[in-house]
C-alpha cells in the first residue's frame, strides 16, 4: 500500500509540474503588441522644419516602455526605428530589416536598444517617423513624424 501512494504522490507532482510548464507557455503565447497600448516615441532632435547637414544624428525617446535590443518580445519593452519618407506601420506590422538594402529604402533600426544614431542622406527635404516596435520588429505605440532639410 505504501508503494501505491508513494507512486501517486511521484504522478501527482509529475502532473503539477507539467501543468505549470503549460501554464508558462500559454502566457508566452499570450503576448501581443496591443498589451503596451501606452507606448510612444518621440523626436528630441532634430525638431520640427530644422535644417542640418548630413550626416546627422537623430535622437530619440520613448515612454511607457523601456529600451532593449531586439530579440524575445516582452510588455514593456521595445526599440526604435525611423523611417524616412515612406511612413510609419500599423501597429502588429513588422518592420522589414535591418540591412543595409533596408537603410537604402528608408528604415533605419535602433535595434540595439540605444536612443540615437546617425543617419546620413543626400540634400534634400525628408519626413522622418519614429516608432517603437517589439523584439521580433512588431510595430507598436504612438509615433510621431516631423520634417527635416538637408543641406
């Protein structure tokens, strides 16, 4: 008899253990870039109908989340992207990149959770949109667009 109930315990354990695993799993698998609706970037520099000379240095801020590089998307946690005279995305879109092919078309990736980089573009007048996005490069969160001339 001791036998059998020590074998019930062992199956019992065993199955809390498998049920917690699944339990994490499904909350992995709950994740979604609606859950940081708070979210949003910003310009600091350059503002508004500024004129700079190339290349130039954007800088950048985020609130309602924090700055981490790219990899396991995670509610409360993302990197920036500017994109350059093609707008930004829908939230739940993913931002193609990053590559050098991708800077050539306009998206420039902060994807190492930094809040600024530089960015180097050929004289003219640009609209630069900053956006958030999450690990595996989800779009998500307020954006904010302005215009700049370069010189």
């Amino acid at each position: 008899m001791t036998r059998i109930t020590a074998l019930f315990a062992v199956l019992v354990l065993a199955l809390a253990a498998c049920a917690d695993d699944a339990a994490e799993e499904a909350e992995a698998d709950e994740y979604s870039v609606e859950d940081q609706p708070d979210a949003a970037a910003s310009f600091v520099s350059p503002s508004d109908g500024d004129t700079v000379t190339s290349p130039f240095t954007v800088e950048l801020a985020a609130e309602g989340v924090e700055l981490a590089p790219a990899g396991e998307p995670a509610v409360g946690e993302g990197h920036q992207h500017v994109m350059v005279d093609i707008g930004c995305y829908d939230t739940g879109e993913s931002i193609p990149g990053p590559s050098d092919a991708d800077e050539a078309q306009g998206r420039f990736h902060l994807g190492d959770g930094s809040d600024a980089r530089e960015i180097d573009l050929e004289p003219g007048t640009y609209e630069l949109c900053v956006q958030l996005a999450d690990g595996i490069h989800q779009a998500f969160g307020s954006t904010e667009t302005i215009t700049v001339t370069v010189e």
